[in-house]
C-alpha cells in the first residue's frame, strides 16, 4: 500500500511520487479527523523520499486604492480573495480588511492550533479543541521613520493555548508543549531567521485608471509622524488574533481590532490527515500578511516621497521542509528556510526614484523586519 504523501506545493517531485500523491490524497480525503497512523505513515514517506516534502507556500497581492490590497492563494485558488487595508487613524486607510500584521498573529494563531492537534494525535492525547489568543505590540514610529532606533516589526509577541483535553495530565500537557515547541513552524520562523530576497520590476503606468487615493498625502503622513513622535506612548499598537479549532484541523479565526470582518477559515490540505481544506494553510496566511505588508509600505513611501505610483504588486514564495514539522531527520528547520519574491511597480518615475522608495520600504517594512529580527513568542498553554 502507497504511504500518504502531500499532492501539492512540491519541489522536484518525481513522476511516481506525485502518482503516489495522487491516491494518497484520494484516501485522506474522507479523513475527517488526523489518526496516529496516518500521521507516522506521511512520516515514513517523507523519511523515504525527502524530496516529497519539500513545499512551496505562495501569496500574491495587488493594491490600486489607497493603503487597500487584494490578497490571494495560487496554491489555494479557490478560497477566492479577501481584503487587507489600514485602519482609518493611518492616512488613506479606509478599514476595508484587517491589518497585515494582524495576519501574521492569526498564522502564529492557527498554526499552533494546528500542531497541538497534530502532536496531540500522536501522542494519544485526546483534544476536544485548541483556542489561541495572540497579541504583538509595535511601535508606528518605526514604521513611519520617526525615530531610527525604534524596531520596525514587533517587539514583544504574547499569547495563550487553551487546550480542552479533560483526561491529560499535567506531565502530558507539558509533554505536548515540549513537542509544539519545537516543532511549530510558525513559532520556529517568528523566533528565527531566514534567506529572504525581494526583487524588484517596474513597469509604465500609461493606461492604468487613477486609484482613489482620498485621505492619503505626504502632508497627512507627515502629520501623523509628528504626532506621534511628540507622544510616543500614541505609536503603541497592539495587534490581536483569537481563533480556536474543534474538528480536525480546521480553525476559525477573528481579529478582535477588527471583528467586522471575517470570521477567515484556515485548514491543511486535505492530503495532511485531518485536514479538509476549507481555507489557506497557516504558511501561506504568513506569506500574505508579507505580501500585502510590502504594498502597504510602497505606497505610503511612495506618497511620504511625492514619487508617483499607480499600482503595486506582490508575489511571494517560501520552502518549507515538512520533515522539521513532523519531527523527521535531523536537524531540519520546522519553519521556512528561503523566501523571495517580486515586487512590482507601475509607475511613471524614474529607475532611479523608484530604487530609492525600494531602500526605503526595506528599511521600513515592519514584516520585513519581523521576517529578519527574531522575536521569540512567549506562549502559554492552559487547560480548559
């Protein structure tokens, strides 16, 4: 009988491990919940042909209005699109998503969900569900180039784990912790670093409609930096997720800055046991809260910078090794190993102009920063 292997997102994947794939995923498909030996069976392939675990996570982003961006999945494109924007206080925010940083919480979120389920599993642990609460501080001064010795990304992320597993003990639920620990990719990437590179494409504007770009302005902009290098105690922003799962690998989640929008489903594949792939995997949410990140940042600098800029587009990739998630071989990193991408911009400046906005927003991003400065989240576990 052919080991259950992962279909999609792999790299160098030879003909007969993507027949494999193929059945494997026609089998787990009716796998509403994750089994311990599915799980060790997905072990052992990937222990035989490493290369099948190799995967590709992927966003893509695209913003026109304002600090607006659309955001989508190519490896999941059938979830549709979803916004992500600024909320009103910052110039040409207009609230019509959450915030790309609130993104990146509810990925640490739901990838915690995602692996005590998982390990829990595997360790014959019974879990009924897995709540995550997560908050990150960041200070806008950074953001906006008010004080060059504030961090751009977060400083501090928090959180706290409720799993209901009535018949654990404590020794067992410290054991889990142990596991999640070391083996969540999200916690792994947050509290690590990894090869990024981003490149650059410019393209003409000619044709394109005039973006609606009311409230946003240099002046505004620079207003709000004033203020908030004035009092800075006004830059502290605390970020927030709240998600919880209850059957198989499937977790909702809400942003509790902004509860009007959402809740936003996030789930496996269905080639992973247990998952039903009802919505992105926390990997690819990451990618995008860089992607539309990116956007965001192009944009006000663009402004902050009086240079024209009519259109921006994201496209991010990640390699992630599912051996250091599920625990296989040595030494192999849980988290992402390389990100790149290309950001590309059209408009009618120079190379010049637009290679200087490009040192600005590097400088500036705060998920580029939170991609390149670890920050360890500091996460709790509780039973319900």
């Amino acid at each position: 009988t052919d080991s259950p292997a992962f279909p999609s997102r792999e790299l160098g994947a030879t003909s007969n491990q993507r027949e494999s794939s193929k059945r494997s995923a026609h089998f787990l498909a009716a796998m509403e919940e994750p089994t311990k030996e599915a799980i060790a069976d997905v072990q052992a392939a990937f222990a035989a042909e490493p290369a099948a675990a190799m995967m590709t996570y992927k966003a893509k982003s695209a913003l026109v209005d304002g600090l607006s961006t659309t955001l989508s999945y190519p490896n999941t494109p059938e979830h549709g699109e979803m916004a992500v924007d600024e909320p009103p206080v910052m110039p040409g925010g207009k609230d019509k998503g959450p915030n790309p940083m609130d993104l990146c919480l509810a990925a640490l979120g739901t990838c915690q969900e995602i692996s005590y389920k998982a390990f829990a599993t595997v360790m014959g642990i019974e879990v009924k569900s897995v709540a995550a609460v997560i908050e990150g501080e960041l200070d806008l001064r950074g953001f906006l180039g008010v004080d060059p010795n504030t961090p751009m990304g977060f400083s501090k992320i928090t959180g706290t784990v409720t799993v209901d597993a009535p018949d654990a003990t404590d020794e067992q639920l410290a054991a889990l912790k142990g596991a999640v620990d070391a083996h969540c990719p999200m916690c792994d990437f947050l509290g690590g670093t990894c090869t990024m590179t981003l490149g650059l494409d410019c393209k003409p504007s000619e044709g394109l409609a005039a973006g609606n770009d009311e409230g946003l302005s240099a002046e505004a902009i620079g207003d709000l930096g004033a203020a908030l290098g004035a009092d800075p105690a006004a830059a502290m922003v605390i970020y927030k997720s709240s998600s919880k799962l209850e059957k198989g690998l499937c977790t909702s989640v809400t942003l509790p800055n902004t509860p009007h929008h959402g809740p936003y489903v996030i789930d496996e594949p269905s080639a992973m046991p247990g998952g039903q792939n009802k919505g992105p995997n926390p990997m690819d949410l990451c990618l995008g809260a860089l992607s539309t990140c990116q956007d965001i940042t192009y944009k006000a600098y663009a402004t902050a910078m009086s240079i024209p800029l009519a259109k921006v587009e994201t496209s991010i990739e990640g390699d992630l090794d599912l051996r250091g998630f599920l625990g296989v071989g040595e030494g192999v990193r849980p988290g992402f190993q390389a990100i790149r991408g290309t950001v590309t911009l059209y408009s009618s400046a120079s190379e010049e102009q637009l290679k200087t906005l490009k040192g600005a927003v590097d400088a500036h991003c705060p998920m580029c920063a939170t991609v390149c400065q670890p920050v360890c989240p500091d996460l709790k576990v509780v039973k319900a």
